[in-house]
C-alpha cells in the first residue's frame, strides 16, 4: 500500500521475502494473486501493474483486519429455505452437527453471505455449537490405552474412580480391545477404537469415507477422537481392520487425496480472502497426520 503500483514481479520479490512468506510456492503465491485480483482484493492497471483494489482498499482501512484475533460473525444455517439458527464455525461438506434439537449435514458452505445450507438427518448428537477446540496428542490416547489394560493402582485416586476404572478395564477385556481396534456393537454396528490423536483420528476418518464402498461401511461418526462408529452390511465376523490395511498398502495414504473437491475449510482469520485451492492444500498439511494412522495399522501393535 505505501509503495504504490508494483509490477508483479517485484510485489512478489517482497511478498515472499517475508520470513512468513518464504516457504511459499511461486505457484501458491500466482493463485493466490489471480484470486486476489478477481476478488478486486487487487487491480491491474493498464500499464500492467498492481494496485489496491476496491474491496482491498475498504479492507485494510478497518481495524478489524489489523486485529489480533478474528472477529466474530456467525454463519447463518438453512434447510432450504427456512433459516434453522447460527454457528460460529462451518464444518467441512458432509459433516454433521446438532442444532435446534435436530442433527443436520452440511451440503454446501457460501463464505461470501456467511451461509451453511444443510439436510436434515436422522441421529442423535451432543455438540450443538461445532468449532475447532484444542488438539490432544496421540500420545496422550496410547497412555490411555496403558492405563485401560496395564494393572497398574493408582493411589491418588477415590474410591469411586477406582471402582469404575475397574469397571471400564474389566469391560474392555471382555470385548478384547486389547487385541483388536474394532468392537462388534450388534446388528449392524461397529466402533473402531484407533488410539490416535486429533490429526491422525480426523485423517482416518476421512480416509474411512473416500473408502466406504469399497470397506462395506456407511453411516460414520465420531465425536471427540476416541472412537468411530458405523455401519457394516458384511456381519458381525467381517475383518474390517485387515481391510483398512490392505487399502492403505494397496494406495498408501496421501493427506492432498483425503480433502475433497468443492471443499473450503475455513479455520483462520484470513482463510476467507484464501482460494478454495489453497485452503484445501492447507488443511491437507496442518490438520491431517497420515503417518501416524499408517504406523497404527501396518506398525507394531499397541
């Protein structure tokens, strides 16, 4: 802004001299120009340089932009056309959430009017304000599985605690999770207990969808990331575990091919001023963790 028209070259030379900037592609950075100018975050002059836009202009002339922390607009929920409430946070196409008393799944997100068009859907669900919370480590989940099937007392704890960890260790050798990840629940039902921290939990549950048909599954769900239920039409004996496997020895597991086209993950006070490209290719880095999901199945056994 205070150096004036710049060739695209040389705002480039700048841009990605910032030390925030200096891991970025020239690639990334030519997307996110293009989209910038077509947004009129930017405008090309006829001499071929760049200045701000219009919107740009109205952007970094409010203090909001210059905040530290994002500023809190609320996304408008509707089923068609009746207006159901508001959430603060839109989950991801094909996540579902609970709001006035019923469980909704997302069709389609529109940033720009701040809108979450959904379907209503049958199921029962606790969250009912959808955002992102804090992270837990899959180190933390492994030591809860030492505790749940080690022998170990602990003298801090009250009789009451004692009593139902006891409970909860004596029902978890019943159903020998201690040497299996999946839990036959009856009927149709299973729960895969997987051990894993966010990232890695929310990129097998990714990968459990691209792949359902194929798993003989449907209906997934999760909340938390302790487990994932759903549905499996092969019975009660059918080795979902050893199909996971071969899937991910048959394909390996790529975070790029776990986010979908016609996603826009939106997590971060400037993600709206993002191409959807970009955005997908960030969530892909920073909230998926394939390698730890591939060292769950095809590693040493916990």
């Amino acid at each position: 802004c205070a150096s004036g028209e710049l060739t695209a070259k040389r705002l480039a030379d700048r841009v990605l001299s910032l030390p925030p900037l200096s891991a970025l592609s020239r690639e990334a950075y030519r997307t996110l120009l293009v989209s910038m100018i077509n947004d009129e975050y930017l405008e090309l002059t006829e001499e071929g340089g760049i200045i701000i836009g219009l919107k740009g202009e109205k952007l970094i002339n409010s203090f909001k932009f210059y905040a530290v922390f994002k500023d809190s607009e609320d996304f408008t929920v509707r089923c068609d056309s009746e207006e159901i409430g508001t959430i603060t946070t839109p989950p991801p196409v094909g996540d579902r959430f609970a709001l006035a008393g019923r469980v909704w799944e997302v069709r389609e997100v529109d940033l720009s009017r701040r809108l979450v068009f959904v379907k209503s859907v049958d199921g029962k669900m606790e969250v009912s304000w959808p955002g992102e919370g804090g992270e837990i480590h899959t180190r933390l989940l492994e030591a809860m599985h030492r505790v749940l099937f080690g022998e170990a007392e602990y003298p801090f704890l009250g009789e009451n605690a004692r009593e139902r960890l006891e409970v909860a260790r004596r029902v978890a050798k019943n159903a020998k999770m201690d040497k299996r990840l999946t839990v036959f629940l009856g009927g149709q039902s299973f729960a895969l207990f997987p051990w894993l921290g966010t990232r890695a939990f929310r990129t097998l549950k990714r990968l459990l969808k691209k792949n359902a048909s194929e798993l003989g599954i449907s209906d997934i769900q999760s909340e938390g990331c302790c487990y994932i239920t759903f549905k499996g039409k092969d019975g009660k004996d059918a080795d979902y575990e050893r199909r996971i496997c071969d899937i991910i020895e048959r394909d390996g597991l790529s975070p790029d091919e776990l986010v979908f086209d016609g996603e826009c993950p939106v997590f971060d006070k400037y993600d709206e001023y993002v191409p959807p490209e970009l955005l997908r290719e960030a969530y892909a880095l920073d909230r998926l963790c394939p390698e730890e999901v591939v060292n769950r199945f095809l590693g040493e056994a916990l």
